[in-house]
C-alpha cells in the first residue's frame, strides 16, 4: 500500500465541473493499494498516517500530528501510485490490485480513519476527478507499506 501525503491549505475533488469533496487545512491523501495488500497491512499504513509529525508547532518545527492540529484529511484513491516504469515507456499497472478488491481496502482505510480526525473528505473510486489543492510547504511524504 501506497500513501502520496500531501500537507495542504486546502484540497477539493471535481467531478464533471461538480464540487463532490473539500476540505480546508490537513493533508490530501492519494491512496494506492498494492495487489498483497490486506486490511492488516491498511492498519500498519492507518495508524502511522494519524500519528506522522508533519505539521509545524508554534516554533515552526514539523512536531504534529493531524490531530494535534485538527486538521481534515482528503482521501483520493490513485492506483497509478503503482505504476512500473522500468520497461519501455508505457507504465505497468500490474502490482496494483484489482477493482473490486481494491475498492473494498478504499472503503474500509475510511471507514478506519473517519471516527480518529475531525472531518474525512473522499473521491470517488475509480472516477475521473479533478483534484486540486493548495500545497502547504510545500511538503510531501510517501508512505509505503513495504517501509514501515
């Protein structure tokens, strides 16, 4: 499993020109399931989520938490975080899991996270969105299961 962490101002997702999801300060997470992912592995990658110091403190120094700041977090489904580019230059989605599969560890990654942060935003899995966002930093993580 695969986290793109964003610390954000603010982030939205559009659908056909339609607003579905925003939110104001927190993080905009592109979430990416792996094809040996399972919910055991979305609790490691969950709870490390919750609890990365990547907000500043009043010294400006990244020692909070997204609780800690009550911030809001955006959840964006992103199977192209799995994209193989080693051969050729089409990228290869075949480490990213299946549709179904993968909606389901989606839907049970907010499910988990929604009672622990202020407010939970998400996309629309495997919809064509436009997601924008005001990048705060900017400042950038990447989580991935097979590190942590």
């Amino acid at each position: 499993m695969r986290f793109c962490i964003q610390v954000v101002k603010e982030a939205s997702v559009d659908i056909d020109g339609k607003r579905i999801s925003s939110i104001g300060p927190g993080m905009l997470v592109l979430a990416g399931v792996g094809k040996e992912d399972d919910e055991a592995v979305a609790d490691k990658m969950i709870a490390k989520l919750l609890k990365l110091r990547i907000f500043s403190d009043s010294d400006g120094k990244t020692n909070l938490s997204i609780n800690d700041t009550e911030g809001e977090i955006l959840l964006v489904s992103q199977f192209t975080l799995y994209a193989d580019c080693k051969h050729g230059n089409r990228p290869s989605f075949t480490d990213s899991m299946g549709p179904q599969r993968a909606e389901e560890l989606y839907n049970y990654i907010a499910d988990s996270i929604r009672p622990q942060v202020k407010k939970l935003e998400l996309g629309v899995f495997g919809a064509d969105m436009q997601v924008s966002l005001i990048n705060d930093g900017p400042f950038t993580v990447i989580l991935d299961s097979a590190a942590i």
